[in-house]
C-alpha cells in the first residue's frame, strides 16, 4: 500500500514527487514511468531554456510559476552543481510594422515584474552582432541548463527521501477500490490512497483511466530542428527570439545557444501523427484517428490555416526553413545549418478549437491531473510540484503525512 502514486517520469512527475516527500516525510510515495529512462520526451527533447516569464498572460500560473521557477530553477542548479548559464536573451522586430507587438511584449514584461529593456538596433547588434532588426528587447533572466540532468537529481532526492522509483511500468488501468485507488500495469498492480498524473503525452487518457474528464483532449504537435554546425556557432551569442504573432500559439523559429556550446534552430510546429512521433514518418493509427475526428482540431485548422501551411512547408523545404533564420541572421547559409533531433510539444485543446493557453492543473477525487504542462512547464517544474503537494487534501488521505 502507497500513500501516493505518481504516473510519468518527466520533470513535472519527478518534481511533484520531490516536493511530496519534502511535505510529507513520512509517506509512502511511487513514481511509475513506462520508459526505460527519466525525462524521455518532451523533457528530454526541448531546448533548454530557462524561461523569463515574459509572454504569459499576467497571473496565470504559466507567468507566475514561470517567473518563481526561473529563480528556483538556477538555485537548484547552483545548488546541485548543474551546469547552466543565465545568458538572457534578445527578442527583436526585424520590420516596422512587428514594433507595436515587441511594445506589447514589453509592457507584459514590466507587468511580470521582470527587469526588460527596450534596445534599438545598435544596441542590440552590441549583444547579437550578426543579428538584423529594427528594435528588441533585452530579458536578462532567461537562462540556459540541461533538463536531463536536472531530472536524474530530482530521481535521486526522490530515492534518498525513501521513495520508490520503477521504470519499465507502464499504468494499463485505474480501478477503484474503496476509497483507495490501484494502478494495473504491466509490471503487477499498485494500491495507493491518492493519484498524482503527470503523463504528459498521455496526460488526458491516463485522468480518463482514473474517471476524470480533463475536458480537452491531447494534440501532439513536432517542433523540428536544425543546428549549427560548429564553424558558424559564433555567430550567436546567446538566444534569439521574433516577435511572436500572438494569434499563433507557437513563439515562431528563434537562435538557442545551449548549455553544450552547440546552437539550434527552430522549431517550427507541424501537426504530428503519433503522440510520440519525432520523425516526419512515425504514425500511430490510434492516435491520428483521435485528431482527425476531434472537431477542436479541425477548428484550430480552419483558425490558423494560413499559419499552418507555412509551418508545413518548412517541415519539408530546407530552403523555406533557412528563409525564416535568415530574417534574424542573413548571414546564416544552407550549408551552416544540420537537422538534428525533434520535440514533440503535448497541448491541450478544447473542443471549441482554443487552445488551452494555460497550465492545466485538475482535482479529481483522491487524484490530481496535470494536464497541460507544455513550455515553460520544465522551468517551472519546482514550483509546479509546489502547488500539487501544497492542493492535496491535509490529513484526508496520506494517514501516515506529517506535516514539515
């Protein structure tokens, strides 16, 4: 018998068994994950980023956790001896009619409470040489770190706190049994008094096991990269952001100096066929199956049809991919740039078509569902894991919690 049960071994999973051990010292607490490895999608196939906090709507709990999480996230890693580098970065209009969009930015930056800085041109050419633009902003808080390392400390303070970590476990069903819950997997059945979901991909599917309806439903989309090669990796400094179109709900191809010293570029976001398809010919039947008959998708389609074609074209034209960089670096050649490995982003969407723009965060009874942590939830994942341990009933169901 558990107290708690995690499902998933991201970095949200991890962190929300971290922070439950550290409330509750003496629970019995498992994590399952169903890969052989923490941190195996979208944790471990993102950029790296150490968000700001800049483009989120003011007091949502993407710009409010983002913004804590930023702080929290280089003191772990300072902490822990984590590599990472709080590089900033700047984010820039390379045509006039982009300024009053980099203004808006601006003041939601101010109202994040984040210490940004408007640039002209030659200012930003200071910090990014090569770069061509009209205007930016500098956000000196963004910063850079590996998030596969952050996660194998989060595994190991989960482990010396006492609890039990199982990879290979895949969560089959969710069954009732009195008050308590068990999870059927693959690797035998767990009894626990309380469910935390943080399966990320699967986040939907796994709260409908537990008889919760997350009212949306999982779209995976590929964000598809490119990276310098190491002759041309001068060329950026730190990282390079467009102005993004705030009718698009992606932040459009930008320059990431990562933690490694190499520099990629992209992503674009291309509708994918398998929840975990990171090549252009992955294809899960029952996955496409679920987009093409889910009406939210297509009136997301109908919504950003003209958004998305573009996207599509730089999935399978190179030259239209190198257009995009060329508009914040011309310098950048064919020759300079080489695929290298892709993300797929879970987002939520609703069946009226919108996005869930939001941290998606669900009580069920004796459960809680994670159900939409795309970016910045990997900056955000200390404080995340905060505010799950902090909404679990006190004293309803972890009859073994002692309060710290």
């Amino acid at each position: 018998m558990y107290d708690l049960a995690v499902v998933g071994g991201g970095i949200v999973g991890l962190s929300a068994a971290m922070a439950v051990g550290k409330r509750y010292p003496k629970a019995r607490i498992l994590l399952v994950e169903k890969e052989s490895s923490w941190a195996h999608h979208q944790t471990g196939n993102n950029s790296g980023v150490i968000h700001s906090g800049i483009y989120y709507k003011p007091g949502s709990f993407k710009a409010k956790f983002c913004r804590d999480g930023s702080r929290s996230m280089v003191e772990f890693c300072r902490e822990n001896d984590i590599a990472y580098e709080v590089c900033g970065k700047v984010i820039v209009a390379t045509q006039d009619e982009q300024l009053p969009r980099l203004e808006s930015l601006y003041t939601r930056g101010l109202e994040n409470g984040l210490p940004v800085t408007k640039l002209d041109a030659a200012a930003v050419r200071e910090i990014e040489p090569h770069v061509s633009c009209v205007a930016g902003i500098k956000v000196p808080t963004t910063g850079i770190v590996d998030y596969k390392q952050v996660c194998q400390k989060y595994a190991e303070i989960v482990q010396a706190q006492g609890g039990e970590l199982r990879l290979n476990t895949k969560v089959l069903k969710i069954r009732a049994l009195g008050a308590n819950s068990v999870l059927e997997t693959n690797r035998g059945s767990f009894e626990t008094r309380f469910v935390i979901n943080c399966a990320g991909l699967h986040s939907d599917r796994t709260a409908k096991l537990a008889q919760v309806d997350p009212q949306a439903k999982i779209v995976p989309f590929r964000g598809e990269y490119y990276e310098l090669t190491p002759e041309k990796r001068y060329l950026v400094k730190t990282l390079i952001y467009p102005v993004p179109n705030p009718a698009f709900p992606f932040l459009g191809v930008h320059f990431t100096k990562m933690i490694d010293g190499s520099v990629h570029a992209g992503p674009n976001a291309v509708l994918s066929f398998k929840r975990e398809g990171y090549k252009k010919t992955d294809f899960d039947l029952r996955d496409f199956t679920e987009v093409m008959t889910y009406p939210g998708f297509w009136k997301l389609a109908a919504k950003h049809a003209d958004e998305g074609i573009q996207e599509m074209i730089r999935s399978f034209s190179k030259a239209a991919f190198l257009r995009s960089l060329q508009q914040l670096i011309p310098e950048v050649k064919a020759e300079d740039i080489v695929p290298t490995h892709a993300g797929v982003r879970a987002q939520a969407l609703m069946s009226d078509g919108k996005l869930v723009d939001d941290f998606l965060i669900i009580q069920g009874k004796n459960s809680i569902h994670v159900c939409n942590a795309p970016s910045p939830a990997a900056t955000s994942s200390l404080e995340i894991g905060k505010a799950i341990a902090q909404a679990i009933p006190d004293g309803q169901h972890l009859q073994t919690q002692v309060k710290v």
